[in-house]
C-alpha cells in the first residue's frame, strides 16, 4: 500500500526461499507467484489473500504441532507503564512503516500488549499484524493505546 514495490517484491521473495526451506509448499508456491506478480506491477488483492491463508496455515500447524494454542497470559500485578509505553511506540513505528518486524516486535511483547491494553484489543491487534494489515492493527493499536492513557509514539 505504500508503493514500496520493491520491498514489497523482496519479502515475497524472502518468503518463498522460506517456506521452500522448512518445506512448506503451498506458501512457497503462493509466495513466488505473488514475487512474480509484483514484479510485473500485476500482483491483485486476491494473490496477497492466497498468500496470506497459506501462511496462516502454517503459523497454526506449527502452533498447534507447539501446544501453543493459548493466547500469551496476561501479567499478574501492575503493568510497567513505562515498559508497555515503549513496545507501543515501537509497535506502532513498524506498522507505520509497514515494517515485516512489527511479527517480531508483536511476538515479542504480546503479553505485556495484553496486559496493558487488555486482551481483546492486544488479541485484535495481532491477528492484523499476523495477516499483514498493518493499516488495520496500527488503528487498532492507537485506538486500544488511547483507551488506556498511552501514545503511540514517542513525545
């Protein structure tokens, strides 16, 4: 959406040399064909969903082959303002920035996001960013950061 195509061609192809890797086909097949069709400025919304599905499928076999089926726990106790402030801002620097790591950063701080934002907004956040709708979890983030008294940025 940012018109950065060729980052947007190299992560395609990132993500087929991945997948291709651990040995997940269907991403890797979807993967190249979405690479290719970035390349060619013919790349459709439907291409990026099939992607998008096909990763997903993956993320939950491997959470599911993990036990990693439970949301990360909310803390018990009071949340670290300060700590929570800062993965906010951060979190919202690489959505902004449609950045591939906001996964990372999101992983990263999931419990502390769910602690300090409650569990359904940080939730709802997630799975945006676990689907690559940036745009979205970004206005999810801000919205749930406000509610709670925190910014999404550095003052």
């Amino acid at each position: 959406t940012s018109g950065d195509r060729a980052t947007a061609e190299r992560i395609a192809h990132t993500a087929k040399g991945v997948s291709g890797n651990i040995g997940a086909e269907q991403p890797q097949q979807a993967a190249g064909v979405l690479e290719q069709a970035i390349r060619e400025g013919r790349e459709t919304a439907a291409m990026i969903e099939d992607f998008a599905v096909a990763i997903a499928d993956v993320v939950a076999a491997v959470r599911s082959s993990a036990g990693a089926t439970a949301a990360p726990a909310v803390a018990a106790g009071p949340v670290d303002a300060a700590a929570a402030q800062a993965a906010i801002s951060k979190l919202a620097a690489l959505l902004a920035d449609s950045d591939g790591h906001a996964g990372d950063c999101y992983a990263e701080h999931a419990g502390l996001l769910r602690s300090a934002l409650g569990g359904d907004a940080a939730d709802g956040i997630g799975r945006a960013v676990n689907n690559f709708d940036f745009e979205t979890a970004l206005t999810k983030l801000r919205v749930a950061a406000a509610d709670k008294d925190f910014t999404t940025w550095e003052s």
